[in-house]
C-alpha cells in the first residue's frame, strides 16, 4: 500500500528595475513595517534590524531609481521624527505582495494536481 506523498512549491522573487535587484521579501517586510510603526528605527527595532542597516537597504533602493521610496520628518521639542512610504514605496509594496499571493495560489494549485507515488 503507498502513501501519497504531499510535497510543497516554493520560489523567490524580487522586483528588479534595469536589471539591478531592488526589493524582495526583507525589503518588502522593511517597508511594511515602516509603514505600520511610521518609524524606521522602530520597524528596524521590530525586525530585529540594525537602523544603520535598514536605512542603508532604502538610501540603496533610491539610488537605484532615483526617487524616495521613504519619507521622513524630523520631530520637535516633545518628540521624535517619523517616516511614512511615498507613493511609490507604497506601490512598490503593493506590487511586490500582489506578485507573491498571485505565485502562491499558482504554486498550491499545482501541489494540488501533483501526487508522487
């Protein structure tokens, strides 16, 4: 008697732009997570990231497309700064989370109609 064995797809991806990778999984969970705490040092906090690293990941990011993806605001006397995603960080976060469920449901079809003997 054979047990059907259950296997599972999986797969990266990245959005690139001119052929120069720019923002993947950790990217993308940069940018959620500043756009939840409206911080970068508390989404590098939370991610268990160094601020010098995560800040670093966006200045990379612009570079390369020559736009803000991150705006920040200093603070005043009775507080500290924020940061919240531009309007094209935001669509590059929505672009990336698109491409990621559209792959998985691709990807759980396909297990699915998949069975090893």
């Amino acid at each position: 008697m054979s047990t059907q064995k259950k296997i599972k797809f999986s797969c990266k991806i990245w959005i690139e732009y001119e052929r120069k990778p720019l923002l993947g999984k950790g990217g993308a969970e940069i940018l959620e997570q500043i756009e939840k705490e409206e911080s970068i040092s508390k989404a590098a906090k939370k991610l268990g990231m160094s601020y010098r690293y995560v800040w670093s990941y966006l200045q990379k990011i612009e570079k390369t497309i020559g736009e803000p993806i991150v705006e920040t605001y200093r603070g005043g006397k009775s507080g500290g700064g924020g940061a919240k995603l531009t309007k094209l960080g935001r669509s590059l976060l929505d672009e990336y989370k698109r491409a990621e469920s559209y792959l998985d449901e691709v990807l759980t079809a396909r297990e699915k109609q998949v069975k090893l003997q």
